[in-house]
C-alpha cells in the first residue's frame, strides 16, 4: 500500500514499547471511522480499492481504505500482528478461519468441516482479531463503494497469501512492507 501519511485526528497514544491493546485498535477504527470530513476526503477509483495511510496509537500501522463495488482483498493473514477494523461507509463482508493455521513450512492445507465463518459489517460495525487470523474482506455490493478503517500492530511485518479451492488452502505469496509501501 501506498499514499500520503494523514493524521486521523483521533485516539489516544501509548507507549510504543508497550503497543496498543487489540481492544485499543478496535476504539480507534470506531472512532476514525465516525470522522466523517476524513471518510469524505479519501479518493475513490470506479476500478481498484484506494488507501491512505493513518497515524495509528501507540506506534500501530492504521489505514483508510476504498472499496469500489466487487472488490476484495483475496484470502490473507497479518502474520504476527493483532489488528481492527471498522466499516466507515457501506457494507463489507470478512470470510475467516475460525483455526490457527501453522506459520511456517507448509503450502497446501486441507481444512477441516466447520471452521469457515462469515460476517457482514455494515457502516459502524468492526471487529479486532488476533495473531495469524486468515480472512478475507469483500465489498459485494454491485453498486456502493465501501470505506473502512484499518489498525495494526505491531506494524505489518509481512503478509501471506493464500488461494483456496473447496477445503484446500495453498499458500501463493509472502509479502513485505517494501512491496506495499
């Protein structure tokens, strides 16, 4: 991910030594994401998702993110980060794993019946997870563009992705924060 630092003009800041609590992130992407000047002043594009980077509390990685009708992230973890994040404007849909998966040495999984979980999160709904939390997130309206806000820390020291066909989770790509930033 790219784009300008913004000041979210929110939270509270906390000894980055510490971090913030999964909790803490989740009251900061409530918060922000009721900031409606700065919902308004993120630019959206009719074809692919657009960001711009937060400052988050207590030295977490936040981000304000676009969602053009159709568009998802694709199946996902945040490696060792705890994160949030709230629905600002329209709907958004997270499919998770309700399993921790290894992290390392494996690129194909077959997941077991019943850990699959949906959520629909409409405009001021959010929810925080933990560590290695696989999901991914869908704006499916076909006509609505969706705005979320995004918290994460320790800032994102890598993301893995995954593709999946019926039960089969396979591993596609890990990537770092020089290929997003």
């Amino acid at each position: 991910m790219s784009g300008p630092v913004v000041s979210a003009r929110v939270g509270s800041a906390r000894a980055a030594a510490s971090g913030p609590t999964v909790a803490e992130l989740l009251g900061f992407v409530r918060r922000t994401a009721e900031d409606l000047d700065l919902i308004a002043s993120l630019p959206l594009d009719p074809e692919g998702r657009t960001w711009v980077r937060l400052e988050g509390p207590g030295g977490s990685e936040a981000w304000l993110i676009g969602w053009p009708p159709g568009s998802g992230t694709g199946w996902h973890d945040h490696a060792d980060s705890v994160g949030a994040f709230t629905t600002a404007a329209g709907t958004l849909k997270e499919h998770s794993l309700a399993v921790r998966l290894p992290t390392d040495g494996w690129k194909t999984l077959e997941l077991n019946d019943g850990v699959d979980r949906s959520r629909e999160l409409a405009a001021g709904q959010g929810r925080a997870f933990g560590q290695n939390h696989v999901h991914e997130v869908l704006n499916e309206s076909d006509s609505v563009h969706a705005v979320s806000v995004h918290a994460y820390y320790p800032p994102l020291p890598l993301i893995r992705r995954f593709s999946r066909t019926g039960a089969v989770l396979r591993l596609e790509q890990t990537e770092r924060p020089e290929d997003w930033q």
